[in-house]
C-alpha cells in the first residue's frame, strides 16, 4: 500500500477556525470579551474589538454635534499572587485519611518556608471530607444482577493558598508541590494594590489626549459650544486569567480511503494572549514581560457646534450729485417718498332700524 504524506504547514484550532502561516505563530490571536464596570450619565456600550486585517472607519456623529472619544490602557505588573494547590487524599478509615493528609501539608510547608516564604503566607482551607462506596454484586440464582453499595474508605479535600510577591517563585513552588504529591495548581490570583492611581493616571492621559484634539478642531474653524456637553466614562480590568487561548499544532499524514487510521490524542497548548492594542489611543507600559493586569479607560465627549452669527445687512443711501454747466459739483438732497399703504375700511356701527307703529 503506498503511502503519500502531505506536510501540512500548520493546523491550528482556536475555537472553529483554522489559521495558515508560520510568521505569527502558531497559534491564532484570540480577541475575547471583556466587561466595563461603567460609571456615566447617559447609556453607554462597551465597544467591540476591530477584527483582523480591517481598518478603521470614521462616521459622522451629527449635523451640530462632534463626539470626541479616546480609549486608554495601562499594563500593570501584580504586587502580590496567589497560588491555590488542591491536595486530595484517601483512607480507610476517618483518622488515616486526615493523617495523611495533614503529612503530605506539613511537609509541603517545610519546603516552602526553605524558599523563604514565611508561615504567616500559607493558608490550608477546608473543602470536604466525605465516606466513598464502592459496588459489589449480589449473585442470586434465577435473577438479575443486583449491586450494593458498601463502604470504601473515606476522602478529604483542602486547597492550600500561598501568598508570594515574586513572580518567579512560582516555578520553585510549582517543584516543592510535586515533590510532597500535590500535581493540581488550580489558580493563580493577580492582586495591584493601588488601583486607584492607575485609574487616575488613565484619566488625566484621556483628558489632556481630548483637549489636544479640542485645539485642533478650532485650528481647522470648528467652534465647539463649551456650555452645551455631554460625557460619559467606563473603566474595567481584566486579568491573565481570561487570557489565556488554546490551540492544537500538528501535521497529519494523508491516506487513500481505503486505509484505516487509528487517530492519536493531539497535545492542546494555552498560551497567554493580551488584549491587542488595535482599539486604543494611549497605551501605558505597552512592553509585557510577564502576564499583567490590563486596566481600561474609556472617555466621550458630546459637543454642539457654536452657530454662526447671523450676517448683518447696512444699507447706505444713495448720493446724487448735480454737475453745473460751469462744471462745479452740487450735491443734491432727495427725499424718499413715503409709501403709501391702502387703508382698511373703517367698520361701520350697527344700525338697528325700529319700523314706525301707528
């Protein structure tokens, strides 16, 4: 049987597209979704995200009205993490499985304060502790099977949290974990403690962004009625959490079709995708070492055009000048006529005629 392999030059998944073309990557840029925690006084929409490959398009927002927007980013590195490992164990009895378990902690904790992480940062939170059953059969003559449940043993639960400040920590924490039997890192938290300075900082970005284009517009003869405005303004976070993407990268082999082809598991790999900065005019700390926490701003601006002054009309009267046979000039002094409007008739009274009685 011959075969004929065709190399392809990539196969990426990311949801249901497939994606050509090795300059970029391997893996497709995922946009996502993200929320604004808006905070306006008008109704105001969260924008969506240009697609790839199309340019943006300017519209009119009004005969008499100019809308002035500007959207601002701030890439912020994490203060703090937390790191959440789920540790489960099994025992026979109640006081075997919470023995080994509170071991496998115990030990866990030794390896993490030799990496300099103090007593104080580890934190065991109780998720559950319950008896697990298995099936046997009940074998009967002349009937169908029956299966009991019997008791097995019992099963508890704990995540252990630990506080770092260090992002490359985690690799070392990740190692201590495996050692002492815990494979499940299920999440990292990212903490900025001073939230409120980034946004201030977007805000005062935004502000001066939109007074330049104010300048601008009266450069080019737009006067904008500073008494007649309207604003509105959204801010929101997002974290490396949402955006993180996932893709499969393989080359398959092509068969004729009467070949049967037993297919493998492919190897599904996530990837930390930021949000792209197509949609923004001011982006802060744009260069991302390590995943950040991505901070957005959005600020409107409603103007009414200033209407012109309405033109004023002088009417000057006319000069007439009298040239005399001797050639001397005399100005002549002419009196409009006065125009005559016809008058209404005057009513006249009602007369009430009294017919004469004998």
């Amino acid at each position: 049987m011959r075969y004929s392999f065709l190399l392809l030059l990539a196969c990426f998944f990311l949801g249901q597209g497939v994606a050509f073309g090795q300059a970029r990557g391997n893996a497709r840029r995922s946009k996502g979704n993200y929320n604004y925690k808006a905070k306006v006084n008008s109704n105001y929409q969260a924008p969506l995200l240009q697609p790839e490959g199309e340019l943006p398009q300017a519209n009119f927002f009004g005969q008499d009205e100019v809308l002035l927007e500007v959207r601002a980013l701030s890439n912020q590195t994490a203060d703090s993490y937390l790191a959440i490992f789920n540790i489960r164990q099994l025992g026979k009895t109640a006081e075997e499985a919470d023995r080994l378990l509170q071991e496998r902690y115990r030990n866990f904790k030794l390896k993490l304060q030799a990496l300099g992480i103090p007593n104080a940062d580890i934190h065991l939170d109780m998720l559950s502790f319950v008896p697990v059953y298995e099936l046997e059969e009940e074998k009967r003559l002349f009937s169908p099977k029956t299966y009991n449940e019997i008791p097995k043993g019992f099963e508890m639960q704990q995540n252990v949290h630990v506080s770092y400040r260090n992002a490359e920590q985690l690799g070392a924490i990740v190692s201590a974990a495996a050692q002492v039997e815990i494979y499940d890192l299920a999440k990292v938290e990212y903490f900025v403690e001073n939230t409120a300075a980034v946004y201030e900082e977007l805000r005062k970005e935004a502000l001066a962004y939109l007074m330049r284009e104010m300048i601008e517009l009266e450069q080019i003869g737009l006067e904008l009625d500073m008494a007649s405005r309207r604003m509105a303004e959204a801010e929101g976070a997002v974290y490396p959490a949402e955006r993180y993407a996932s893709y499969q990268a393989f080359s398959s082999p092509s068969l004729d079709g009467k070949s049967r082809v037993n297919l493998q598991d492919k190897a599904q790999t996530e990837y930390y995708a930021p949000m792209p900065y197509n949609d923004f005019e001011i982006i802060l700390n744009p260069q991302i070492k390590d995943p950040a926490v991505q901070f957005m701003y959005h600020l409107q601006f409603a103007f009414k055009l200033k209407k012109p002054a309405p033109e004023v009309k002088i009417e000057r009267e006319k000069e007439f000048i009298w040239i005399t046979p001797q050639g001397d000039m005399r100005l002549l002094k002419v009196e409009k006529a006065k125009e005559k409007r016809p008058q209404a008739p005057r009513p006249q009274p009602n007369t009430t005629v009294i017919p004469e009685t004998n």
